[in-house]
C-alpha cells in the first residue's frame, strides 16, 4: 500500500516559518558553542602560566632529589666490595667459630630462638 505524498508547496507559509525557526535555533546554536570555546581558550589561556610554574617546580624539585642522592649512590658504589668483604668474614668467623665450639653454638642458637620467640608472640 503507497503512502499519499504531500507537496511541499501546498503551505509555503509554513515551510518557511519552519526554516526561519531552524535557521534561528541553528544560529543560536552555533553563538553559544562559539561562546564556549571562547571561554574555554581563555581559561586555557589564564592557566598556562600555573600550569609552567607547576611544572618547572617539579623539574626543580627532580634536580634537587637527583643532586642528593648522587653523592649516597657514588659512596655506596665505592663501598661494595668492602661492604662483601666484610660480610665473607663475618661468614668466614662465624662458620670457624661454629667448628670450634659446637655444643655451644647450638646452645646459643637454642636460646636465641626461644627469646626470638617470646618477643614475636
């Protein structure tokens, strides 16, 4: 079954009322997304300079951060291979020490557990 066409131009009066209304509304449309992004740019616009001192701020706080730490980083740098010697001698003593005595090493052990766990629970 075909739908009954309507000519446009059976109410002319109509049809450009309905285009003036649309070109309005449109118009207006349009004024106020200009509106808008002229106020979004000029709040871009206003925090920009905020935005640069927050960043160079961070920048500074970074260098700053860098400049300590480095000396620390260098120093235990240097301190590695004195630092794993130490500990092989203290492995070293204590495996002799264990060899030598160890009745009592296990003594030692037996009361350090017992106090370990007295503290921890």
């Amino acid at each position: 079954m075909e739908t009954p066409r309507t000519n446009s131009n059976t109410n002319p009066g109509l049809s450009s009322t309905t285009d003036s209304m649309m070109n309005k509304a449109s118009s207006g449309a349009h004024a106020t997304v200009d509106k808008m992004a002229a106020a979004a740019d000029e709040a871009a616009r206003k925090a920009k300079p905020a935005i640069d001192r927050a960043t160079e701020f961070a920048h500074q706080a970074v260098d700053r951060a860098q400049s300590a730490a480095a000396p620390a980083a260098a120093w235990l740098g240097d301190q590695t291979e004195n630092l794993k010697a130490t500990q092989q001698k203290l492995v070293d003593d204590t495996c002799e020490y264990v060899s030598a005595n160890p009745l009592k090493s296990v003594a030692i052990a037996l009361v350090a557990g017992i106090l370990i766990s007295r503290i921890v629970l």
